[in-house]
C-alpha cells in the first residue's frame, strides 16, 4: 500500500466550462448513406432531400365516384368504364362528352375528365338484364372543373425539398412517410457515435449474478441504468462489464473497448483512493489527454473527460470516467455524455432541453452547484413547469432517479442564500418525458 | 364489375364513442416474469416489487479519509489498515481506541469505527523506510459519531418498496438502475402486446422497390410510418408486407397474419369502391365482428375496428382497418391503435395527453370534427402552448406529418362557426415530443 494523494492534481472547473470541453471535442461524424426505414428515427439528414416522384403522379380521384365532363352538368350518362386504384384494369379511352366512368378514391381520372362527382350525388338509373353492370346513372349535381380531382404533385411537387440538412427524424414517423411516398429510397445521415460502457472496481457484482452478495460488495446499478439509457435514445451501445481494480487489466480491457466505439463511458475508480486507476492508466498507459478530472457540481466532482487521437482517419476517440455512485454516474451521463453523442450525430439541438420551474417546497442549498433530481409537472391552471424534489440526493441513492424527470439546476450556497424558498423559480434540464406530467388530471397522481 | 353501394350500411359515430369501443375491447395482457435489463423500458409493473438487499449492504464510507473512533478526538495515530473497496483486501480486525485506518469511499467501515475523517484534514506524520507506507497520521479535526458513514440500509432499507405495480419503465433508467442496485434480478410486468402492419392496394408499391411507378401506382408510405412509430414506442411489431385486392389473397394473408399478433394494423381497402374488400372479408371470410366502420372525423372517416375470438384461452385479437391515405392512416393510428397497444400493456395512462394551446393563425373549420397536424412549442414569456399547423391538411399529403408534434382537435363547422380565429385555445393531442420547442432560444426556428 503507497502512499496516498491528499490533494487531487486536477483544477476544480465550473460545469460550464466542462460542458464546453466536451462540446470542442464532440466533432460531427462523416455522413454515411442508410435506406429509409424506421432506423432513420433520432438520425439526423446531412443532405437537402428533394421529392423524386410527384404525389400524386397522375390525376387522382379524392373520392369514390364518377369521373365527368364538368361542362355536360347534370343529367343521366352511360357509364362506359372503371378507373379503379388497380392498373391492371386501367382504360385509357378518352372520356367523350356526354359519357361518365366510375371512380374510385385513389383512382386515376381518365384523359378527357375534369372533375369528380361523388357517389352520394348520383343514382343508379339502369342496370344490366344480369343485375351485375351499371349501364346508366343520373348525375344530381354542377360541379366545376377539377372538383374533387388531385392534380399531378398538388401534394408534392417533383423538385420539392421534402427534408432538410439538419433535420431530425422525429419518432412521430411522419418524416419517414414523407421520403417513402416521394420515392426516396436512401438519404445521407451523419453516422451515430457507436458507445461502450464498462464499470470498475473489485467490489462491484454483476445485478444478474445469482451468488449472494459478500461483506463489502454491491450491485453494479451504473452498466443497467446506461444501457436502458441507450436503448432509449436509439444510440449504439456495447457492454464492455465490470473491469477490477488492477492497472494491467483495466489497460487491457480499455484498449479492447476503445477499438470497437466512438465514445467510452467508464464508471468509478475516479476519485483518490489507491484503487482509483483510472486516471492514471488512462495517462501513462493509453497516452489519453485527460481534459478535466474535477467539476465543480453535486454529485459529479470526480468527472473525468480525456480524449486519444483516432487512427488511420478515425476521429479522435472520447473517454469519460465518470463517478460510480449511481447517482453521480446518471447525473454526469446526461450532463456530459448524451450531449456528445448528439453533437457527434449532428443533432443541432445537442443539449437537453432547459425550461424554468416553480418549486413545490423549499429546498438546501449545498457547497457546490447541485443537480438535483426532480420531477417536472405542468401546472394548467397556473400555466407554469412545477417542481417536485425525488427526495434525498445522496450520490449513492439510486432511488432519487426512481421516476425523474429532470435536474434542477441549484445555485451554491452562500452566506445571503443557503435554501430556496417554496415558489423559487429555478432553471431545469429535461432529461425524461413531460408526457406523463401534462394531463390536468393525472396531477393529483405525481 | 358489379353495382356499387351507394351509402355506407356503417353509422357514423363519433371519435369519442370509437376510442371507447376500442378500449372496451383492449384488456391489459397477462403478467410475464422478465428479466431486469434494458428492455423493462415501455414495460408496466404487475406487481410492488420490494427491495431484496439493503443498500449500503454494510456500513460504507462517503469518502476517501480514515477510519476513527469519534471520541479519540484530533491528534497523531497510527495507521493499522486499509478498509479498501475490495473484498479480498478486507482486514476484519476492530479498530481499538487510538488507531485509525484508511479507508475509501464506497469501503467498508471496519467494527469498531464510529465516523470517517476526510484525507484533506489529516497530514502524515511519518512513512515507513521504503517510503510506501503511511505509519503514522494526525487528525485536524474533531467529528461526529456516525461523520461520513452510510449505515446499512440508509439509502434503501431491506423490505422498502422500491416499485410499485402499475409504474412504468421510463426512458430516464433510473427505474431499472434501482432494482438492480437492490438485488433484483426478474420481475412481473404484463405482456406488451405483437402487433402486424399491412397495405393493401394493387395500386401500392413498396417505397425500396427499385423500378419506376406506372401509371396509377403510388409507393406504400403507410407502411414504412407504422413500422417507425413502433419502433419508436417499442412495441414489437411484424411486417406483412403489401396484399393486392383480392379477396381469397386477402383472407389468407389476414389469417396468417392474424395467427402472428395481438393486434392487426391494416391500411387502405376500407371505402366504399369494389375493391374495398377488407370489411367483406372479415365479416364473411373470417368471421370476425366489426364494431364500427365509420367515424365522424377528418380525416379518419372509414376507420373499421374488428375483433375475432382468441383461440385456447388466448386473448381476443384487435383488427384496425385504417384508411389508406396517408394522413389518415397515420392520425388514426394515433388515435386509435396506439392508445389500445398502451392499454393492453397496462399502462394506466393508455391515452395520449392532451393540453390546451394557442393558435398561431387563423384556421377554417371541416363540417366534420378535424385532427390538424400542428406543431406545439411552450412560449416561455406568456406560459403558453402555441399551435402552429403543418399546412394544407388534404389527407392524401404526407407532409403535413413533417415535423408534427401534435393534433389539434377541431370543432365541426357551424354556421356560427366556421373558423376559429388566431389567439383560439384549443385542445391538443401530444403525439410526438415537446423537447425540442422547449428551449426559449429556439423558439424562432420552429
Ligand atoms: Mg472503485
Ligand atoms: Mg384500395
């Protein structure tokens, strides 16, 4: 056992400045080409999109009816064909004046038509000796020139920009449906960061593992929590596992994992302890420029950012140590990881969403700025976000991320301030959903 | 070809009365043991699940510094071990009075130790030969019984409730980072429900089909919008691919598809042209019930729900016959499938939320009650919703789902009302996300 470090080398820096660090080396990935499918949903275009094919692509029927020469009014007509949504039937004979031809929603109107009457407006007048043919139908109503007809690309025209460079592909899906039915078929996206995920230290147990848990370990809660955090926001992760304290095995497995992705997220061994390799290792063993290894933030101080040159024109490589107690992990992901990755993405947008809420009940202010776990409410009747504390905020408390939503943004304490009153008005970082907060009646339930 | 209907035999009922046919007919799906991992995301809580360990499982320090006994006060001890997080390193000696004992955060606090004294308030005092060893540390300062130790259970006592049934897995993972902190490895949720999508349509192409439409052809974008709003919500969903309209085709690609899934999403085939074959088939081919086949609504009208009896104890199976045209298909998804899918899963907030928002503009009111795909951003100087539309609504343009967030429920026109003026409040259904109109800064881009 050496001796120990009693002051950590690292200068203390605001979140700010972190924040900014992290952003300079967060350099948008090269475009790749993907088929449009529901895969582009969280993708963001790296190109203009323009409409291939016009919509409609010939003149449709927007109903089911009959195709008529507007000028021959009402009256009764021969039916002398069918234009169904179906080309194996289509007639291409003129429509002559003082002839109709059934239609139906979707179909094309045949040459020589100018308008639709719908199927409501008319009745039928004679039908074939076998009962099966309308031979003749009387047309109730004048309608005008085009009426009821989709002109060809009066709903997209060929040329139209559909999407734009910077657009991001919502998953509402609308997006997706529009590039189908111009018939695009492939697009330009910035390639997504491929991330990895590792925990380390000797105490720290696999949550699957069947084996009681001995004196001193626990349940790794940090690798479950990143990879849900993944798997929801469509990035690309992989579980690189829990890696123990020793400075040869965790090079090694650091090496491994920084071959496969773009971006590595360790948690623990970032504090002081002997045990805390991983700055270190990262320094003398990988030649990784650490970056920061202190913030100034509760919980979160230890984070710890470095970066290693890519290979071959692969970009360069980001690494975060971040804290192991789960709360401080979560916290710092979001403040510092998802914001990279979208950056890395081409998100415009990058950083989570800030609004301003109104605190439910007063609250400590502690040393440091504190990002506090809190759930977000939108109250109708004021028209204001509301603000409801998770409850203690030890770093260690995974269950004040039981049901977040977003992080308070806490001021630190000082002589003047030392607690927030009920009704402060504070800044709030979006990490989960309003959704479930927004229905009026479901209030009285958070 | 035969003579055509001239009216629906379907009344018209309202959207209102058509979501609670539809959940009269969606009951939540029987619980599953599954195991605690990314995928709970979306899942619903059959059961209270209570914490199997206490976290901390022994009493743990909060930082780096050493182990002392409280009332030994400031002063120069001895150092006799190390209380590292490591098990294997653990010395399981009581500490007696007049020593002390390094200790990492997170590590076990040896017996005999009643606080935690932080490294920066110590100095060493003399080192061993070889200079490895600390041999003798002072203490600066005078702490507390109990100063920088988590006690067993202190975050989460043995027995808490750390979930409760009918919570949902939410996208933020703090959920699933707690049961994995507490030892729990499975849990009971309801089963999601399989759901199938598929076009009908000799008119419709696949959108990756790589030769040019003919004339009257139009590509599938249905399709490629359901299987994305799926994989968006995490529902697992089967892809049936395009079916022709033909009957026999029809009834065998329903009934296969209907031996695959909970819940069948069809498009198109559901009007009143002879082609439309989708409610014959059901009824006479299949004999499933229709529950309604037309709905007072814009666009939606044609929207047909099914159901067929489930086999061997199995579940009813729920069959959406959606309209073909795009925006159609798509808002009664929303409308309609989505809400269901949720309900089957458990969720007790199956709906979507609905608030009130500003128009931006003027709007002109359909004689049917209109769903306006439109934009919802939160106006931080007023503490409004504000409702921007997507633009002309025709049901054919698939672009008026580029970037929707929501739908605005309008009224039927009156003759007293047959607009509603800009600065109207209306009520808005959240399909999509608010993050990205939250932020004050982007407002001017939306
Ligand atoms: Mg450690
Ligand atoms: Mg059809």
């Amino acid at each position: 056992v050496s001796q120990r470090q009693r002051k950590s080398p690292y200068p203390m820096i605001t979140v700010a400045e972190a924040v900014n660090i992290v952003a300079e080396h967060s350099n948008i990935l090269s475009p790749i080409k993907v088929p449009v499918d529901e895969n582009l949903i969280g993708m963001v275009l790296a190109e203009d999109v323009v409409a291939r094919q016009p919509v409609p692509g010939y003149r449709a029927s927007i109903l089911d009816g009959y195709s008529v020469i507007a000028n021959d009014g009402p009256g009764v007509y021969p039916v002398i064909g069918v234009s169904i949504a179906n080309t194996s039937h289509l007639s291409t004979n003129k429509l002559q004046p003082g002839q109709i031809a059934r239609i139906t929603t979707g179909g094309p109107v045949p040459p020589g038509a100018t308008a639709v009457v719908m199927v409501e407006d008319t009745t039928l007048v004679r039908a074939s000796e076998d009962g099966l043919q309308e031979e003749s139908v009387e047309i109730h109503v004048q309608v005008s020139d085009g009426a009821n007809i989709r002109e060809i690309g009066s709903d997209t025209s060929i040329g139209t920009i559909v999407a734009r460079k910077g657009e991001l592909f919502s998953a509402v899906g609308g997006e997706i449906g529009v590039l189908a039915s111009v018939g695009v078929k492939e697009v330009c996206v910035y390639r997504r960061p491929v991330f990895g995920v590792l925990s380390t230290g000797n105490e720290v147990i696999d949550h699957k593992s069947t084996s009681e848990l001995k004196y001193g370990q626990i349940f790794d809660s940090n690798r479950p929590t990143l990879l849900a955090i993944a798997k929801a926001t469509g990035f690309e992760v992989k579980d690189f596992g829990i890696v123990s304290d020793d400075a040869k095995e965790l090079e090694k497995r650091l090496k491994e994992a920084l071959t496969q992705v773009d971006v590595l997220v360790s948690t623990g061994g970032v504090s002081m302890g002997e045990l805390d390799l991983f700055k270190p290792t990262l320094q003398q063993s990988l030649g990784a420029t650490i970056h920061f290894g202190r913030v100034k933030m509760k919980p979160g101080k230890p984070t710890t950012f470095a970066t290693l040159p890519g290979t071959a024109g692969a970009p360069e490589k980001l690494i975060f140590g971040l804290p192991g107690n789960p709360a401080s992990a979560t916290v710092t992901f979001y403040l510092f990881v998802l914001p990279a990755l979208r950056k890395l993405a081409g998100y415009e947008n990058w950083n989570s969403p800030i609004l301003q809420a109104e605190l439910m009940d007063k609250i400590s202010l502690d040393p440091r700025p504190e990002y506090h776990r809190a759930v977000i409410s939108f109250d109708h009747s004021k028209g204001k976000f509301m603000a409801t504390s998770t409850g203690h905020q030890i770093s260690s408390r995974m269950l004040s991320l039981r049901n977040c939503n977003s992080l308070l943004k806490l001021p630190e304490r000082t002589d003047q301030c030392k607690e927030l009153d009920k009704g402060s008005v504070v800044d709030v970082i979006l990490i989960g959903k309003l959704n479930k907060t927004l229905q009026p009646s479901l209030k009285s339930k958070m």
